[in-house]
C-alpha cells in the first residue's frame, strides 16, 4: 500500500512503473517461451500446463536466487547513472524503457527470439549517454560482466548441449527406445521447469532492478546494494511475465522448439539442462546479465550439431544472430533517440 500511494502522488513513478511492466510483458512474448519451446516442441506437456509451471518457476528463480544473491539485479541498477535531476532522469528511463518495448514488440512480431537482455542493457545504455550527452553516465566496469557473460552464453550454451547430448547418446545406445523415450518426455518436464526457474533468476532480477532504479530515482536517492527487494515485487514480475507468454509466446516457441532444429525428446532435455547450467553458473558468479534467449538457442545449436551438422536450420540461426548483433547498437541507437525526444519536449 505504502508503494501504491507513492506511485499514486509521483507522475514520474507511476509512469516508469507502466513502462517497467510493459517491458516485463514484452518479455514474457519474446524470451520466457525460450524456457518450455523445446518441452512444447516434442509435446511432452501441453502449452497450457506449460504456462502455468513458467509462472511457478519464473516466480520461485527470482525468489530463492534473490535470498542466495541479488548480484543480477544490482548490476543492472548500477549500469548507469542518470544523474541527480529527478525529473530529468526520470524522464531518461522512461525514454530507455519505451525503446525497449518497440524493440521487442516488434522482434515478436517478426517471430524472432531476440534477447531482451540485451535490448534493456542497451536501451539503459543509450538513454544515460542522451541524458550526460556523453559516456559519464555509463559504468564501464558492469558493461565488461555484459561481455563476459555474453561469451559465456555463447560458448557454454553451445559447447554444454553438444556435450550433454552425446553423453546421453553413449549411455542410451542399447536401451529400448520406446522405454527412453518416455522417459525423457518427462524428464523434459524437470528440464523445462529448471529453465524457467532460471529465466525467473536472470531476467527477473533484471527487471527488479529497474524497479529500483524507477524507485530511486523518485525518491531523489541512488540505488546501492543496501536495498531490499519486497516479494510482492518478485511475485507482480513473475506474473506478468506469465500473462505475456500466454498472449503472444506461440512464434518464438516454434521458432525455437520447431524451426531451428526438429528435436527429439532427449535432445530437448539436453538443450535445457545446458541452458539451466550455463545460467545457473553466470549467476552465482558476480551475477553476470545472461540473456536466456542467446543461451537456449545456442544450447539448441549445439544439441543439433551432436547429431550432425545439417539437422540445424542455419537460415533460421542466421536470422536470430543477425538480431542479437543488430539489437545493441540498434536498441542503443532507438534508446539515445527516443530519450533526447523526451528531454526535448518535457524538460
């Protein structure tokens, strides 16, 4: 009630609040159907049911990872700095997370799994370097754990599917393939839910993390890693993260579980437990800002590339790398843009 009343007397928090829970929404299109398109793909659950364990599991990675560390979320709230004009920076994230949401919504529309991770880091990006009109207000020292966890994504989520699968394929080599078969459907399901809990600690704690900058930012304060994240926030997250996926999930879940590989049931589990491991690992170390997205989908590649090389739908892989190396400088671009439009005309 104390949050509702504050954003009910701030204009500038009650729309960073709107904003905020658009992007959360957007995302929930473009990058939490990442965690069940495989499960979905080899029909080991029904989209439904799979919805609804996202949501429990969205909602139980943000809680239990926040409790063993909230590194995730301070990186991102210390990414940049708008500044000490109350109005002016909030006026800057504003402008940074309505280029997120056009960005996003139109990747969707498009059907192609961009990384809304990389999309709010850069969007943040642009708006502090249209607020400062220089690079001051962005900490360099975050951005190189964006790099590192970049090439983490790439290479673990690759390296760890082609792995994985081939070890299953050695230690299920003779056994009845009826009998694995049903086996890995429902280890699907373990699978799917340990990606979704992981998508909750990453992208959750993202999201989180613009909250504090949006709360911060209305107080006239500067958000330090002495705050606390109330669980109502990490519930409201969870659950419009959930409301999103149900809406407008479908075509990254077939772009990713159908199109870019046709998966069998173990090579579904493959791909998702090397996701959930590579996530799992950049989180707990110095809480790098994975995008789940870049992760999944290259776990995917790699798990397509045990089995041979031409399994793997490379028109669709080139699509989805051509929007992951367009979205930092084309989010950034749209966030500077958008930003100096609004300081232009409110400030």
């Amino acid at each position: 009630m104390e949050f509702i009343n504050e954003v009910l007397n701030n204009p500038a928090l009650l729309i960073s609040v709107i904003l905020t829970i658009g992007v959360i929404l957007v995302n929930g299109w473009t990058d939490a159907p990442n965690a069940i398109a495989t499960c979905i793909s080899t029909r080991a659950i029904p989209p439904k049911q799979a919805i609804v364990m996202a949501a429990v599991f969205n909602f139980l990675g943000v809680f239990v990872m926040t409790l063993i560390t909230k590194n995730v979320a301070m990186t991102i709230s210390n990414m940049v700095d708008f500044g000490t004009d109350i109005k002016a920076s909030s006026i800057a994230l504003s402008g940074a997370l309505a280029s997120i949401v056009i960005w996003a919504t139109a990747a969707w529309y498009f059907g192609i799994p961009t990384s809304e991770s990389h999309a709010l880091i850069a969007g943040l990006t642009g708006a502090a370097v249209a607020y400062s009109n220089s690079f001051q207000g962005v900490n360099p020292a975050e951005w190189v754990k964006v790099i590192f966890g970049l090439i983490l994504s790439t290479f673990g989520g690759f390296f760890l599917g082609w792995a994985i699968s081939k070890l299953i394929e050695k230690l299920f080599k003779h056994q009845d393939r009826r009998q694995t078969n049903q086996f890995f459907r429902k280890a699907q399901i373990t699978g799917a839910a340990a990606m979704s809990f992981m998508h909750g600690a990453q992208d959750g704690q993202k999201f989180i993390g613009v909250f504090l900058i949006g709360i911060a930012l209305a107080k006239g304060q500067a958000v330090s890693g002495a705050m606390t994240i109330p669980i109502w926030l990490m519930l409201l997250c969870s659950v419009v993260m959930a409301l999103g996926t149900s809406i407008g999930g479908y075509r990254i879940i077939k772009a990713v579980g159908m199109d870019m590989v046709k998966l069998e049931t173990y090579q579904g589990f493959s791909a998702d437990l090397a996701a959930a491991l590579t996530l799992l690992a950049a989180t707990l170390y110095r809480g790098l800002p994975v995008s789940t997205t870049h992760t999944k989908t290259t776990a995917i590649m790699g798990v397509g590339a045990a089995k041979r090389i031409r399994s793997v739908n490379w028109g669709v892989v080139r699509e989805m790398v051509l929007a992951w190396v367009l979205t930092f400088p084309g989010c950034g671009l749209l966030g500077y843009l958008v930003t100096r439009l609004l300081i232009h005309l409110f400030v």
